[in-house]
C-alpha cells in the first residue's frame, strides 16, 4: 500500500508497468524496489472545522446513562411524547431513586420522586 506523496490518495500498483500510480492527480511512481517494505507517513492537518465532533444535539446534556422513551411519558411544557430518562439515588439509600426526564424537543427537564 502506497500513498501518493503529491495529494495523498491511495495509490494503484501496475505489476506489468512496475509502478505505482495515483488515481487522483495521475503521479507515478516506479517500484524500483519490489519486494522490500517500505513505510510511508504524512501528516495531516485538519481544519479546525474538522476537529469538532458533533454529539446528538438533544442528548448532549443528559447522562450516558439515560435511555429514550417514546409514548409512555409526556412533557408537561410542550406536550412532547419522547423523552430521556434517567435515575440518580438522590436521597438516603432506603428511599428510591429519583427519575429524571428531558424532552428531546424542547429540552424542559423535570424529576420525579
């Protein structure tokens, strides 16, 4: 395997040719050296555009923990049938834990005990 120095892009081997060639920019390259393996590396520098990772807008605040639930609960504030639920002990441990719910549409929170 064989990247293109120009562009990066993977390059083809052409066995009866004896060479390597890019299928993007069209560079070759001759296999003088068949048989030997060879190590290529390139840096690549990203835009910071391109370093962000996008999380599911609606569950980026809720824990990891939290399920989806769709026409069991609605929001009290927009009248929404899917939320996410979630359970934190936030009381003594002999009492149950408490019930948390976020609306994937507009994002109200609210517990239950």
């Amino acid at each position: 395997m064989m990247f293109c120095p120009k562009c990066g892009n993977l390059m083809s081997f052409n066995a009866s040719s004896r060479t390597w060639r890019c299928s993007r920019c069209g560079h070759q390259i001759e296999a003088n050296n068949a048989g030997r393996q060879m190590t290529l590396s390139k840096v690549i520098r990203h835009s910071e555009k391109e370093k962000i990772v996008i999380i599911e807008e609606n569950r980026a605040s809720v824990p990891p923990t939290a399920v989806l639930i769709k026409d069991q609960v609605r929001c009290s504030k927009c009248g929404h049938n899917e939320v996410f639920a979630w359970q934190i002990q936030t009381r003594a441990a002999d009492e149950p834990p408490t019930t948390f719910y976020r609306c994937t549409k507009c994002g109200h929170t609210w517990r239950e005990y």
